[in-house]
C-alpha cells in the first residue's frame, strides 16, 4: 500500500503535511536515490532520506503527546550558539520520528509546554486560523486601574500594530506585586510583556497555564514533564475536528497518566 510522501513525513513527527511539501519542493527529500517530486507515492520498501539521512522503514502509527512545565532559564529549541540548556534535552526518546514542541515560550517564561510526534497535530494546535487562545498568570510591579484593563481589551498599538488581550483579571497580590490572568489568541514573542508595558507596569513574572483545552495541572512540578493519556488526545483531536485514530491503533497507544489535563471547551471544528 502506497501513501503520499509528504503525509508519510509529517506522521514521522518531521512538520505538517505543507511543510514538508516545501520541504520536498527545495529537493531536500530523496527516494530511493533520487531527488522527490510533489505528489509522490512512496511503499514501506522504500528508502526516504531528508537532508542526506535515512528516515528508515519505522512508521508512527499513533500519535502521542507530552505536556512539560517549563522552568526559567531553559530554551525551546534543539540547538543553541550559546549552549544554554533545552526543554528537548529531558524529553524520552522516540523509536522514530521526534518531538515537536507546540508553540515557544523565551528564555524567561515558564509554564505549559506541549509537545507532539504528530506534525499535523501540532501544526493544527499552533495555527493561529484554528482560533485556540492561550491563557497566563503573570506578576507585574504595581496595580492597574480599571480603565487600564478596558484598554487592554480594546486593543493598543505596539511596534506598528493593534495587540489585545481578549481577556485580562486581577487574581491577587500586595505590596508591589500583583498578579494578572490574561488570555491571548496568539501569544507572539514577548506580546503579554509589551501589552503591560504600554501602561506602564513591568511583568516581573510570566507563566502559561493553559493552551487551549490543555491546562497546566498542579500535579506537575517545574521542570517536569508528563505523558497525556489516549483519552486526552482523542478527545482533543475531536475539539480540533480531526479525524480519530483506527481503534486498533488506539487500543496499542493506552499509554500517558489516567489523569485528564482537559477542561471543558467548545468545538473547533471547521
């Protein structure tokens, strides 16, 4: 049985099925010695090479994914100049195919990480098209008035565009410190740090607690990470409106705690 190559890539956990189109597109994919071609069907018999290495015969027949909280001081990416620790070096190894962390969070900030070896998964999760938000607890220096907040909400102007928090309370504090719940439909680089400053307080602290129905639950220490359940991922998949796993794959994958990471959320489904 033969499959599209791209969507044979993006089941390695490689990107998302676009993605790896370009991928194939730059002639950075080769079929058994030859260059690929979009729109190539390939058969497990097949020798696929990315960038000059073998993908080997293995595929990922079910998806899985892991939740992490992520301590300050750690990046988000597999190779760093400057040798700084990664959020990667801790995660369990793969038979084949890799982790893709879902959206970044810098240097500083801490909180909810997911990760998938599912490209399309992971690729749906990010999009800002599919219309997840994404939720923080952050400690500023100093409180706001409410006509601060409203502003907030409606939108201000950084580096050339509007930016708005979609939602923003006051959760606790004293003294100087003060801790906000904001909620984002984006979450661009340093946003929720450049919102406060434009009223003229600084986030002393910055954690993500949620991504989507995904939460950061309290169970899980800093620096820590966490397999999610099958239940989880096919009910997330459901929420995304993408289509499940064969259940003889998912009765193999009864992997991840038996605790839900879910919360109640509404349908994405196109």
């Amino acid at each position: 049985m033969t499959e599209k190559l791209h969507k044979i890539l993006a089941d390695r956990g490689l990107g998302s099925r676009r993605e790896m189109e370009r991928w194939i597109a730059a002639g950075r994919v080769v079929v058994n010695g030859e260059v690929a071609g979009i729109g190539l069907r390939v058969d497990p018999t097949d020798d696929v090479a990315v960038d000059g290495r073998p993908l080997g015969k293995a595929v990922v027949t079910h998806t899985r994914m892991l939740i992490a909280n992520k301590r300050a001081g750690v990046i988000v990416s597999r190779r760093d100049p400057e040798g700084r620790p990664s959020v990667f070096d801790d995660l369990p190894r793969l038979r084949s195919g890799r982790w893709i962390s879902v959206g970044r969070l810098d240097l500083q900030t801490t909180g909810l990480l997911l990760f998938t070896n599912d490209g399309e998964l992971a690729n749906k999760l990010a999009h800002p098209s599919t219309g997840i938000d994404r939720e923080y607890a952050v400690r500023v220096f100093g409180r706001l008035e409410d006509a601060a907040l409203e502003t907030l909400k409606a939108g201000v102007v950084v580096d050339g565009r509007v930016e708005a928090f979609t939602d923003i309370r006051y959760y606790d504090g004293s003294g100087a410190n003060h801790w906000y719940h904001v909620v984002l439909m984006e979450g661009r680089n340093r946003e929720v740090r450049e919102l406060f400053a434009t009223q003229g307080v600084t986030v002393s602290r910055l954690k993500r607690v949620r991504y989507g129905p995904v939460i950061l639950p309290p169970w899980l220490p800093r620096g820590a990470w966490e397999e999610v359940g099958t239940q989880d991922i096919v009910q997330l998949r459901k929420i995304l409106g993408m289509p499940g796993r064969p259940r003889h794959e998912r009765r193999r994958n009864q992997r991840g705690t038996s605790r839900s990471v879910l919360i109640p959320y509404p349908s994405l489904a196109p």
